[in-house]
C-alpha cells in the first residue's frame, strides 16, 4: 500500500498511471481471449489537427464506454488513427512551402509529397500524444493511418471492385470547384451560405423581327453568359409563346443562341427567360443534356476567364463580372439590377466562393450502395442516440446523389487506373502493373487525381483490423460495437460507412451512433476562434488535471 | 489523506450481498441500499449514453448521500469504545468507497487509479482499470437483504427530520455550541421504537442535550416546532433564548424588510418604470418582491410562535 500525498501531483500521478497502463498491456486487446467483444474504432482526427475541446469530448465519451466495457469483463478494443486529411495537409504544406517562397509545382509531384511525409513524419504525432494525455485507453499497438500500406491496400480493393461492378464511373459532370484548392469538391464539402449579392437583368436583342426587340435574362452571375448556349422559357409561359422557335444573340460575344422550351423553367424567377450555360450551372447542364446543346467551359481551374471568354480572357472571374457590366451598361443592355440574398457554395476548406464547373470526374454511383444502409436503420439494426438524428440520416439516404470522389491535389490515394498508350485501354488494378493486359506493352499512365479522403476513412471500421485479409481481429472485432461522433460528419463519414459495410462486409459496421453535441461556453454559445471563447483542453489539463477536464465537459 | 485503515482496508473486497441485517445500523443499511441504486442508475444511464446522467447519480451519491450522512453518522460510530462496531462501519465504508472508485473510474481514471492503490484496494499490479464493475443486486440477493429497504426509507425521514430540526435552531439564531433539549412526538409506535433506538446518532446530529420521544407529548404552550414525515420535532426555548430580546430582533428585522418591501412596490407601481425599464430588470424585481414577501411571511410566523 503507497502513501497518498498530501499534495496531489496531478501531472505526475496522471504520467506515471500512463505508462503503467501501457506497460502492463491493460489497454492492448487480445483477439483470442475470451468475453464478449466490445471494439470501438476512434474516428481519425486530421494528421494536421491540434487536440480541441470538441476532440477531447469525443474522446473523452468513447474512453468512458471503454474503460467501463473492460470493466464489465468484455474483450475490449479501441483502435485509434489519424486521417491523412488530403485537402487539409496539402494546404498545410503549401502554406509552410510559400514560407520559402515555394510553390508545389516548382517541386513537381514527387517531391512535394515526399515533403508531406516529412511533415507528418514531423508534426503527425501531435494529436495522438495529446489524446494519451487526457487518459484515452486505446491499442497503441494497433494505431493506423489512413495512408499507411494495409489501409491503401484496401483503398485500391475497394476502388477496383467497385469498378469492376460498375459502381465507379468517369464523366464529365457538373461538380463544384474550388478554384483556390484546385479541385472539385463534394456537395458535402462546398458548404452553403447566404449571401447579399445582386440579381442583373440583361437584355438579349431578339433576331428577326421587329427591331430593337429583346428578351431579359435575369441572372446572379453575369461573367458565365459568355458560356451560355441558348435562352429558355416555360412552355406554359404564354407570356413568350411567340418566341418559341426564334433565335437571339448574346451580347458582347455576338454569338447567336436557340430559344429553347423547357418545363424546368421556372416563370416566377426574373422574367421568365433564363439563360443556359451547361459548363457552369447545375440545371443548366440537365437542360443542356435534354436539349443536345454542346456546353462552353469559359474559365479555367484557376477561376480565370479562358479564350473562349472572348476579350475577357485572363481577368478572373471576379473582375470579368465588373468589366463585363461596365460595357453592357455602356451598351444600354442593363435592364435593372435587384438587391439579392440566395445561398452561395463556399469551400470548407479555405472559403473560398465555388465554381461549378464541368470538368472530367470520377463517380461513386450511391442508390444501389444507398438501399442496404437504409434498411439496416429502418430494422433497427443500427441505432442512432439521440432517435432524433435517424430521420435526418434517413432523408439525406433517400435522396443521395452520386459521390464525386476525385481531386486534382497530390496528397492522397491515387486512382487506380492506367491508360494505355498504345491501345488506349483503360483498366483499374490494385497493385502498379507491368504491362497492358489488352496489348501488352509497357507504356502507360496512371490516372493524375487522387481519391477523396473519405474514400478512405469509409473502411474505417474494418480496414483498421486488416481487411482485406481475413486475420484474427476482423474476426473477433467486427462489426464494432459503438461510433461515437458529432453531427456534422453524418453524411461525410457515418453515413458512407454503414454502406461500405454492407457492401464490403455484408455485416454493419456498428450497431450504435451515439451523436454527441458541441462544446459550449458559460453563455451556451459553441466555442470558436472567431468569438475567442475557445477553451484550450491542454491548458486545463496543465492548469487542473486530465481528470478535471473529462469530469466537466459542458455539453448541449 | 489516510482513511482509518486499522487492518488492511477491511470491506473492500466485500460485495454488497454479504451483508447481514443483523450486524448492521440502520444509517449502514441506507448507504448500502442508495449505493445499489446508485449502481443501477449509473450502468443504465451508461447504456444509454446518458453521461450528465450519471455524473450526476454519482456526484449526488458521493457528495450528498456518504459525505453530508454516512460520514457524519460514521464519526460517532467511529469513536465508540465498541471495536466491533468501529469494525462493522469500517467495513461499510470501504465497502462503499471501493465501489464509488470503480463507477468514477471510466470518468476520472486518474485520480481513481491513485486512490485505489493508497487506499490499499489492490495490491501492485492489481489494476483499479481491469477491476470488476460493480453489479446491483438481484432481487433473490435484495430479498436476503431482509429489512433494509424499510430502514433505508426510515433513514430518508430521519435526515429530513434533521434538517428541520437544524433550521427550527438557525431560524431563531441559536448557536451551534447551544445544546437543545428537543422533544420528537412519533407519528406511530413503530417510529417511536427506531427513533429511541437512534437517539445517540440523532442527538449528535442535531447538537443536542437529550432526544426526548414522546408520543403524548402536548407543550404547555406554543413552542417552535416542525412536521416531518416522522412526527413533529420541537424545540423548547426556556433557558436556551432570551424570549423578548428574540422577538425584538426578528422585528427589528421584519420592519426591515417590510421597508424593502415598499420600496420594491413602488417602483413596480410606477408606469414610467415598468414601461422604460428593460424586461430583464423588471423580472429581477419581481423575484425580489416574491422573496421579500416569503421571507417577511416567515419572520411572522416566528414572531407568533414565541407569543406575546
Ligand atoms: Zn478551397
Ligand atoms: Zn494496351
């Protein structure tokens, strides 16, 4: 029996347990012992990330189901990891390159990400070191990484059987880019926000006809009708039932466009009239489809206008909306201009507006993927806590688009799929081949872009112990038993693992979601940089204790 | 910090069940019966991710339930002459401690860790961490614990005929150094029984001279008292308070507020006020014209009670 100090030495008392807890192995699972099995996979804070009050409540909930499932006698395990979080880091690195004065095409492909391995190999550990501070039980021995070699073997498995099922296809398709990254983003990602911008009404003078006839084409962003292919309006619409037919001519560029008829039109926007630019508009690009009409991408993957912007090749977007409205003003084809509020995509990663844009992707076809996962809540087999959170999974589910899971960056899984130059066959395969199967020749290319970071992240719960070979842990593991995260990542990341799972696994991944609130300050407002209200959780376990922290998370 | 530790931590190892009724007091059946509720409560709130829940089952049971009681009754108990029975409540506490170890552990796994072993719960490589997790009873093991449910329940109205009789001597402002003579009238035979046979536990609790129980008891006049689950408590004042000069202060005080009380009145009287002033002040004023009139209610009722 020790003595118990007088003075509680929490730093040392809570260091010195750490390491015995380590060294006696009391955290370390054991696949071939006996009790129930209770596995709990961490979700992988970023490589990049810093311990905040909100990882420290997620880990602290996950501990505290750990360490009290242990308790009760199951075979327990808590796998841990970080995300290699592509976007993030490659925008870390960047950032840290520009400090000396280097950009990552001065470097090329190879070294930059050599430099990104540096940089994790440097700064990657401090997430976890933070996560052992606060106590967190976790299987040290088992820590993965969503970039090592077993979790990129089962990136490039999955990729190819989903190839092979048809289940990934490549196609031009409207997506949303992000024009300071440099890469098309998910609907997940471009994130939505109200913003006070302006509704310009433009007059496109009507070919045939009387003279000085025009339509009005209301639009948020004038810059893109140097794309546009045709003006449209409402069959229904007897307003315009007399220009059905006609031709009209898009100012600046005196390029002649079809007026076209389209259900999709809706009369109560602006005039009625809408204009079409398939390469840079959602609907547009339906509409486009339905109507054979060829789309003109008139910006690059800067953001800057391209040659088919005519004079305005070379101003950024921004500018060339400026330019453009001075010369239709100077043109008396200005109609009017509204105050305007609507929601405008912005990067979640660096803010930035976002583009959509047509350009060549990659897609994960969802309904079929989609189905299973649905089922799997609607039975009951998968519970979320609080019940709440059910229907909003259940809503985003039943209305799932496909994923776009390519990104122009080099920081990331590589899509697994060569050309060939000779035949110009196009295969997937999840080892680097030695020659075209079709021809045999040893010339050919790996497709440029890199998968999406949750493309790995949604094999978490069974790439972590193995798969795809079948080893004692994925036996004794899987399916885990509690996912415990935050709301915000339900569609990002839970959502795509019950159905990878289910495709993969023919199991769920877990039976329960336990969705835990944000971190509120004294006055119930979530914490964050911007109102300064932040709580570091290091400085209270240095100031307190890592106990003191875990006991008084404030919740909502 | 070092709990009495005469042998090596006596209790610890001991697991509710093996309690008998016969060894033990009933202020020791409560705390065991609110542990196993306890125990209850914090696995089920567990598996249902209830996690303020059970902090604060937890908080309750450590804090207001062993701390402000158990410990209290213990001190007495702990004191006596009779080793076994210092013997028998040393055991309950650790019994009851160790067990309050093992539910904090998951929350806190730290501090726990440190005080299991300083405690002497387990030996070296005995890890608090992989330490069994408590189990409540099951209804065959309640049922072996014969009466001590009905003395946790007699035990709940012993503390809230404490507390009233703590407020009855801070109402009239009587200092804790003052020993009261307080006479408990039962509401059955079957209280008047326990509550004689716990008249040293009570009587240290509420600092008094005797506990007198009486189920005839019929005082010559008014004299300050309280209802409780258990019967009515009262305190005779003779020799113990100066009568008039108390009266003379609860009116002084009463006058007092009763000022207050106008004041406050007035200005929610005043429509200029009430119509600039911000919601936020009004309500302060309205809460405060509330607590004036309970309090000037009760300083009232006090004043009566000791008579003309
Ligand atoms: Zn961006
Ligand atoms: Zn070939």
């Amino acid at each position: 029996m020790t003595e118990l100090a007088k003075n509680y030495d929490a730093r040392a008392v809570e260091e010195r347990w750490y390491r015995r807890w380590v060294e006696q192995g009391a955290f370390q699972a054991d696949p071939a012992a006996a009790g129930d099995r209770y596995a709990v996979v961490i979700p992988p804070p970023n490589v990049t990330g810093i311990l905040h009050m909100g990882h420290a409540l997620n880990a602290t909930i996950q501990d505290i189901l750990v360490r009290w499932r242990r308790m009760q006698g199951c075979n327990t395990l808590w796998v841990p990891g970080t995300d290699h979080a592509g976007i993030a880091t490659q925008n870390v690195v960047e950032r840290d390159l520009r400090k000396k004065h280097l950009s990552r095409d001065q470097l090329g492909r190879e070294k930059f990400v050599e430099r990104v391995w540096q940089w994790r190999e440097k700064y990657g550990n401090t997430i976890t070191s933070q996560l052992k501070r606060l106590g967190a039980s976790c299987d040290w021995s088992r820590e993965r990484f969503t970039m090592d070699e077993g979790l990129s073997a089962a990136v490039a498995e999955v990729f190819v059987r989903l190839y092979e099922k048809k289940l990934v296809y490549r196609g031009n398709y409207i997506i949303n880019w992000c024009p300071r990254c440099r890469t098309a983003l998910s609907d997940e990602e471009s994130a939505h926000v109200n913003t006070a911008g302006h509704l310009y009404y433009l007059r496109y003078p009507c070919l045939g006809g009387k003279r000085k006839e025009a339509v009005v084409v209301a639009t948020t962003r004038p810059e893109t009708m140097l794309g546009d292919v045709a003006v449209a309006v409402n069959p229904r619409d007897k307003r315009y039932a007399g220009l059905a037919g006609r031709r009209c001519l898009l100012p600046l560029l005196k390029r002649e466009l079809a007026i076209i008829q389209d259900d999709f039109v809706d009369p109560e926007f602006g005039t009625g009239v809408v204009k079409i630019t398939p390469a840079h508009d959602p609907n547009d690009f339906e509409m486009g489809r339905r109507h054979n009409l060829e789309p003109i991408n008139v910006m690059d993957e800067n953001g800057i206008m391209n040659e088919l912007a005519g004079p305005y090749q070379g101003l950024d977007r921004f500018e060339c909306r400026k330019r453009l409205l001075e010369d239709l003003t100077a043109a008396g084809l200005v109609e009017k201009v509204e105050e305007h509020t609507h929601a405008v995509g912005h990067c979640y990663r660096c803010d930035t507006v976002v583009e959509p844009r047509l350009s060549l992707q990659w897609f994960v076809r969802m309904k079929p993927l989609a189905r299973p996962a649905i089922q799997a809540v609607k039975d009951g087999r998968i519970q979320f806590v609080p019940e709440r959170w059910t229907k909003v999974y259940l809503d985003w589910m039943e209305n799932i688009r496909d994923w776009c899971i390519s990104r122009q960056i080099w920081w990331g899984h590589r899509i697994p799929v060569y050309y060939c130059r000779a035949c110009r066959h196009e295969w997937a395969a999840t080892r680097t081949p030695e020659t075209c199967p079709a021809c045999g020749v040893a010339e050919f290319d790996q497709d440029e872009d890199v998968l999406d970071t949750w493309f790995s992240s949604w094999l978490w719960p069974f790439s972590v112990l193995g798969w795809p070979a079948r080893t004692p842990e994925l036996a004794a593991y899987y399916p885990t038993r509690s996912l415990v995260t935050g709301a915000e990542i339900i569609f990002f990341w839970v959502a795509r693992m019950i159905m990878a799972g289910l495709e993969f696994m023919d199991d769920i991944p877990f039976d329960r979601v336990y969705i835990h609130g944000t971190v509120r300050d004294d006055a119930g407002r979530k914490m964050s940089k911007s109102l300064g209200n932040s709580i570091d959780p290091l400085t209270v376990i240095d100031e307190f204790s890592a106990d003191a922290l875990r006991f008084s998370p404030r919740v909502s | 910090m070092k709990m009495y530790t005469d042998s090596t931590a006596p209790g610890a190892e001991m697991q509710l069940a093996d309690f008998q009724s016969a060894d033990l007091d009933p202020d020791d059946k409560h705390i065991l019966v609110r542990l196993n509720n306890t125990i209850a409560a914090c696995t089920d709130s567990l598996e249902r991710f209830r996690f303020n829940d059970m902090t604060r089952e937890l908080y309750d049971f450590v804090w207001h339930q062993f701390c402000d009681w158990y410990i209290e009754y213990a001190k007495t108990s702990l004191n006596s002459d009779q080793p076994e029975r210092r013997q028998q409540t040393l055991r309950v506490m650790h019994c009851v401690f160790s067990h309050v170890l093992r539910l904090l552990h998951p929350i806190t796994p730290f501090i726990t860790e440190e005080l299991w072993h300083g405690m002497g719960y387990g030996s070296d490589d005995e890890l608090l961490m992989l330490a069994r997790w408590p189990v409540p009873l099951d209804p065959e093991e309640v049922a072996g614990w014969g009466d001590f449910r009905r003395m946790a329940d007699y035990v709940e109205n012993k503390h809230e005929l404490i507390r009233i009789g703590r407020t009855l001597r801070t109402d009239y402002s009587i200092a804790p150094s003052r020993l009261i003579a307080y006479v408990l009238k039962p509401e059955s035979a079957e209280t008047a029984r326990l509550l004689a046979a716990d008249e040293l536990s009570i009587a240290s609790l509420l600092r008094a001279s005797s506990i007198t129980v009486d189920a005839e008891f019929n005082p010559p006049r008014i004299m300050p008292h309280g209802i409780t689950r258990l019967g009515t408590i009262f305190m005779p004042i003779e020799g113990v308070l100066d009568g008039q000069a108390e009266r003379k202060r609860l009116e002084d005080q009463l006058k007092k507020l009763t000022n207050d009380l106008a004041s406050v009145n007035r200005k929610l009287d005043n429509i200029d006020f009430v119509r600039k002033a911000p919601a936020r002040v009004i309500e302060q004023q309205k809460t405060r014209k509330q607590e004036l009139l309970e309090r000037c209610g009760k300083l009232q009722r006090l004043i009566a009670v000791l008579g003309g």
